[in-house]
C-alpha cells in the first residue's frame, strides 16, 4: 500500500504532521471497532453512574487522540497526542474516585509523566543529533551513525560520538514508550489500573492504548536502530522478562480483572520479544520477516482477545460487583453465549491450533529458531558478533517462549474453570437464575460477533493473516519476502502441544494444588505482598528523594534569610523610609500647607511600592528562581559540552 502524507501547519509552532499507510490503516480500523464495541457495551455497563458523561466525554477524546498517535509521521506528532492520550485516559483509571482507584491513578498518572518527561529529553537529543524528527529522514540520518565505530571491532566509541548520542536518545525514548507499553520494570500500573478502571476502559487499556507505546518503541527500533544487534538484544531480552514475569503473576492472581491486567503485560512481552527478534535478524543479514508478521499479528490478536476477555469480565461484574475468584466461581454456569466468547479468547490468547493466536505465537517461535540457527552458523564461521547471543542463550529463551505459553494457558484455565465449571457454595441458584438476563441483548450480539473474528483468521492463516501481516511489512521496514510458512506441519504443532502440555501441569501443580486451600476449597492470594515493585522500590525512591529536596531546601530558606537580614541591617539599611518618617511627623508639627502634605503622602507611598518590590526582589522564592533558572542553562551547557566532546 502507497503512503499518503498530510500536513496540518501552525500548530504548535512546527505543524502536525501525518501519514496513511498499511500499520496505521490496520491499526485505525481497530482501533474503530474496539470503540464501537466497547461503546456498545459501555451504554449497559455505565447505565447506573451519575458522572457517566464525563466517562463519554473522555472516552471520544481518547480515541482521537489515539488515532493522532497510529496516523503520526513524526516524532513530535506521536509525543503531542500521545500526551493527550496519557491524560485523557488517566480519568478512567480515577473514574469511580474510591480510594483504591484514586491511588493507581496516582500510580497511572506518575508513570505517564516520568515516561513523557524523559521521551521529551531523547526528542531534543534526537532532534539536536539528526536534525529531524520525521521517520523517513530518521531512518537515514541514524543509518548514517551506525556506520560508526562498534565496540569489539577495534574502533572504539567515544564517550561523546554521535553513535552514544543516539543511543542515549534511543534508550530514552524506550524508557517513555516503554512505560506506556507496560514493559518490564515500568509494568506497574498495569495491574492496579485494569482491575478498578470500568471493564470497556480496561478493555482500551489493554487492547489498543498499550499498543501505542509498542508503535513508538517499533519506530525506534525499526527504524532508527533497525540493524543494530546490541538493541535487538535489550528489546528480546526485556521482552522475555516481560513475558514471563506477566505470566507468572497472571497464575499466581486470585482477581478476574487482575489476571487478564498480568496476561497483558505477558503478551507484550511476546511483542517486544518479536521487535527484538527483528532487528536481531536484520543485524546478521537474514529475512527478519518471520519476526515482523509474527510481531504485527500478534499486536492485533491480543487487542481482539483482551476486547473480547474483558468485556467477559465486565459481564460477571455488571451483576455481581464482585471479581473476587471466590465470589464469582460458578456465575457463567448456563450461559452460553458468555462461555463462547470467553472460549473464542481463552483459546485464541493460549495458542490453540485453529484460533489466530496460535499463528502468531507460531512465527514468533519460528522466529527465535530460526535466529538461533543463524548464530551457530556465525559461531561455526568464527564471526560470531559481540551482541549477538551464544546459541546456548537462544536455546534457552525458546524454551522460556515455550513455558509461558503454557503458563498462558494454566491462568485461562484457571478462569474458565472458575466461570463456568465450579459452583459456588451458597450463591449458585442466584447465578443460575441470571440466565435470561445478564446481558442486553445488544450487549450480546456485539460481544459474539466480535469474537467469531478470532476463529475465522485462525482457521485460513495463510490467506487471511498474511496478507493481513503484508500490508505493515514496510512500516517495519520489511522487504517484504513472504517466507512461507506451513502454520499445521507437525513440526509446529509440536511447539503448540509443549506449550500446553506444560499448561496442564502448571494448572495441576499450582493451581490445583497450591493456590486452593486444603480441605477449603478457596482460592488463596499465595503471592508475597512485598514483592510489589512500586512499594519496594519506586515510592520509597522518590519518598527519599523528596525529602532530601526538602531538606536541601530548607537549609537555603535558611540561608537566604540570613543574607537577607544581614543586608538589611547593611547595604540595604532603611534610611530613606526612616528619613521619610522623620519628614512626615516634622511636617505634621509644623502644620504645612495642604498640597505640601499629598506630596509627602505620596511620596511615602511610592516608598512603599518601592520597598515592596526590593523585598520581592530579595525574598528566597526571587532568589531560588532565578537559582534554578541559571542551574539550568549551566546543566545544558554542560551536557551540550559534554556530548560534542
């Protein structure tokens, strides 16, 4: 598909600019569907709040600006909308303002300003390094730069060289996209945020606005770094700690929402590990197509699993205000269309031939396979690359791909068998009796039809997914060879059946096993309450740093009103308002004329308005701005010194 390039010029300064090609064109219309559906639902959902207008107003404004992210052309379109976007959605993480929604708001918002803050740092280095902004010519400026010095090819980078600039770029703007994204470490607002925001939000949440932090980290790595080994192997390994750790805490939660909140983080992990697969690909000369169709695909598979997994939750929410595994077991027992739809994005998310998760998991694998190959041949040459990965490193992260894919299919598991085959111990005639009318019968039909998508792609793969994958080959840079792929060779059917073979096992021994309570057939919260990131690290961190500040700042406070009292008391004594005093009471003695006292009067008053403005001048908050004003022009002084060498 030809790209079409538009310009919206004036705002802010430097225009908006935009361009329709293959990924956006995708992405846009799924991004459409998803707010048709989640709109649909939201009309049943938020029937019975009183500020559901504002929840409206914010949910359009979203959309808007997540289709001005998904349509940028540059870097500072997608950061203007992309902020937008951060804002907007915030107030769906706050919605209900209880006290455990206001704090992972808090949470939300923290994590999307740090995130926006440093991607605004990268952009000006970036901008400074390349002299644009604009995709196209990024591509060839930073190409340009790469051709560089490498460290272990006996040219050595310098501290200050354009190459370090760019990756110091680079790492920033991953640093903010990657907070969006939900990507190990800065995935902790992920499950805080889903389980208290409305069910159609998290279901955005999850689908479509953690996407635009992928579309940002794709544009830098596959664009800027696209043939850099040492990056393809920070995105693939942070993916596969993501993937993992997501999984993991998926099995180990005793909350609905909570659990499809850790899958998402889980299934980014898969993406991130395929944009690393990519560039790692590229960098040793081979067709990194597996990875790109496999990465894109799955991007659109996990918006349509978590649209369609979330707005199931939301079904069992509407009618029990519960997501507590023990308060909701047994409340999709004789609901049919509740259990297809769950079925059709249970299925799709673990990887089960037939459903379209399945055909991107199998690229993906195929992907670090393939790759793996590729490093034995160079190590077998003797050109093996510093950043390259020993084939023992890759041999391991296929099984760690593997496992969590079982994993995956241990938590899905364990909700289906929650929903819809456990009964509960005293509520079940209730539920049972919901039958007839849990949902709306619009509700209903919009949440079918949109899970019959999921069987549909996965049942003619090459015909519908590739094609599909093809049209955002060259956002990804691809070139577009379509290697073939036989998506059920018994080869691949043998990654599929690992990964659920380890699922059972994951579901028997833990979930069965551990997580139920002996003797109480309870589910049991088993994960260490200290092991929470944001606890442990990130709000005593700035806690810390909050109260140095403090102290750093009352300690000049103090030291600025001694200055200031020691230069009253010296060169800036008050003789004048004492001699102007010492006029007034002498003309009041000796009773002068009218016009003489409103000229003293306003004399003295223009004292005054004088003296007030010294003081201003001299107080400690004048001092300190005009302090961190000249801190900061000397920190970018340094810091402009510092990278020119």
């Amino acid at each position: 598909m030809k790209a079409v390039s538009f310009t919206v010029p004036g705002i802010c300064g430097q225009g908006l600019h935009f361009q329709i090609n293959g990924f956006s064109l995708v992405y846009l219309c799924i991004a459409v569907l998803m707010w048709v559906v989640s709109g649909i639902f939201s009309l049943e959902y938020m029937a019975h709040y009183e500020r559901r207008k504002r929840y409206y107003w914010f949910f359009w404004v979203t959309l808007a600006a997540i289709a001005g992210v998904f349509l940028s052309a540059d870097f500072y379109t997608t950061f203007i909308f992309f902020e937008i976007m951060s804002f907007t959605s915030y107030v769906w993480v706050a919605f209900d303002e209880k006290k455990e929604s206001l704090r992972a708001a808090e949470t939300y918002l923290a994590v999307a300003v740090i995130g926006g803050m440093v991607m605004l740092m990268g952009l000006f280095l970036l901008q400074n390094l390349c002299g644009t902004l604009d995709f196209e010519r990024l591509g060839e400026a930073a190409g340009e730069i790469l051709k560089g010095g490498f460290a272990g090819t006996g040219r050595p980078i310098a501290l200050g060289s354009p190459r370090v600039q760019l990756y110091v770029s680079a790492g920033m703007l991953l640093f903010g996209f990657g907070a969006k994204a939900g990507c190990f470490p800065l995935h902790i607002w992920l499950p805080k945020a889903h389980p208290v925001a409305p069910a159609p939000a998290s279901a955005l949440l999850s689908g479509i606005l953690t996407k635009a932090g992928v579309f940002g980290i794709i544009v830098v790595s596959c664009v800027l770094l696209g043939a850099d080994a040492g990056w393809g192997m920070l995105i693939a390994s942070l993916g596969l700690v993501t993937m993992f750790l997501g999984a993991l805490l998926a099995l180990f939660s005793v909350n609905l929402k909570k659990t499809l909140a850790c899958s998402s983080v889980s299934q980014i992990g898969f993406i991130l590990t395929g944009i690393g697969m990519s560039c790692l690909l590229k960098a040793v000369g081979e067709d990194n197509g597996l990875a790109v169709r496999g990465t894109f695909l799955h991007m659109v598979n996990h918006s349509l699993f978590k649209l369609i997994l979330f707005l199931c939750a939301a079904a069992v929410f509407m009618n029990l205000h519960q997501l507590d595994f023990n308060e909701v077991r047994g409340f999709g027992r004789k609901k049919p269309a509740l259990l297809f739809c769950y079925l059709m994005g249970a299925l799709g998310i673990g990887g089960v031939p037939l459903w379209s998760g399945y055909a991107s998991k199998t690229l993906l694998h195929e992907s670090i396979v393939e790759y793996a190959h590729a490093v034995e041949k160079l190590e077998a040459a003797g050109n093996l690359g510093p950043w390259a990965g020993d084939p023992a490193f890759w041999h391991r992260a296929e099984w760690v791909f593997l496992i969590t894919g079982g994993m995956t299919v241990a938590y899905m598991a364990k909700v289906f068998v929650v929903l819809f085959v456990e009964r509960h111990p005293s509520r079940q005639k209730e539920f049972d009796a919901m039958s007839a009318g849990y949902l709306r019968p619009l509700s209903s039909i919009a949440l079918v039809a949109v899970s019959l998508i999921v069987p549909v792609l996965g049942l003619v793969p090459s015909a519908a997914m590739d094609r599909l994958a093809s049209l955002a080959g060259p956002f990804f840079r691809w070139g577009g060879h379509m290697h073939p792929v036989a998506y059920f060779s018994l080869e691949n059917l043998k990654g599929g059946a690992v990964s659920l073979t380890v699922g059972v096992f994951l579901y028997i021994l833990v979930v069965r096993a551990w997580l139920m309570g002996k003797g109480d057939p309870r589910y049991l919260d088993r994960w260490p309450g200290w092991m929470d990131l944001e606890n442990l690290i990130y709000r005593p961190l700035v806690r810390a740093f909050l109260a140095v500040s403090l102290l750093g700042c009352r300690a000049m406070d103090s030291l600025a009103d001694a200055l200031i009292l020691a230069a009253r008391k010296t060169t800036h004594s008050q003789v004048f308002l004492a001699g102007a005093m010492g006029g007034k009471r002498a003309a009041k003695k000796k009773g002068g004329s009218r016009g003489y006292r409103f000229a003293r009067v306003l004399a003295l008053a223009l004292g005054r308005l004088r003296r007030s403005g010294s003081l201003v001048e001299e107080s400690f908050s004048y001092g300190l701005m005009l302090f961190c004003i000249g801190l900061c022009l000397t920190l970018g002084y340094l810091l402009v010194a510092f990278f020119r060498g």
